[in-house]
C-alpha cells in the first residue's frame, strides 16, 4: 500500500488552511458577494468605538454596535418590531415529557 503524505508541522498546516479561508466567497454568477449592512457598519464603527474605549472587551464592544446598529439608519430592519424567537430546547428537556404532554399518573408513596 502506497504511503499517505501527512502534514508534519502545526506552520504547514496553518498555512495551507489560512489559504483556503482567504479565498472570497461567491455569489451564484461567480463574482464576489457584497458585504452586508452589517459587515460594513461593524467595519466602519467597531475600530472607533474600541479606539475611545481601550479597556472595553471586544464583547461588550460587540453588545454596543448592536445597539448602535439598532438604532442606524444603515439598517434596513431599523423600526421594525423585533421577531420573538423559539424557546431553546436543552438536552435534558428533549426527552422529558413537556406539562401539556400526559403522561403516566402515579401519585407519590404508591407502590404501583
């Protein structure tokens, strides 16, 4: 059976991923898509506002640009009411039955 090359370094390997990520992603006539609305505030606010609040993490920063963004003539949902999402669903709530479900009525202390 013929050997298998194998990347031998952490560098090699890091390079060849970062290549593959660079290349831009493409639209259905392949050229390279428009950024969105929000890419480009992100891009035009988040330096400003991490530059005039150096101790911010880049959490909080992120918490404030969407604020921000909220409120941006940029964004074409601005004044919008906001769409409620779908409780999560954890694991262990996957398999327990819900309280609308009916299940098996056994009252505490019976031996049945």
């Amino acid at each position: 059976m013929a050997k298998t090359s194998t990347i031998k370094t952490v560098k090699t390997a890091s390079k060849i991923a970062s290549a593959k990520s660079k290349q831009p992603k493409l639209d259905k006539d392949g050229n390279p898509r428009t950024p969105s609305a929000w890419s480009t505030f992100l891009k035009d606010n988040l330096k400003a506002y991490k530059d005039k609040n150096p101790g911010c993490s880049h959490g909080e920063a992120m918490k404030e640009m969407a604020t921000l963004w909220d409120k941006s003539p940029l964004n074409p949902n601005a004044g919008k009411p906001k769409k409620s999402k779908a409780p999560r669903v954890t694991k262990g709530q996957k398999n327990a039955p819900s309280s609308d479900e009916e299940g098996p009525q056994v009252e505490p202390g019976s031996d049945d």
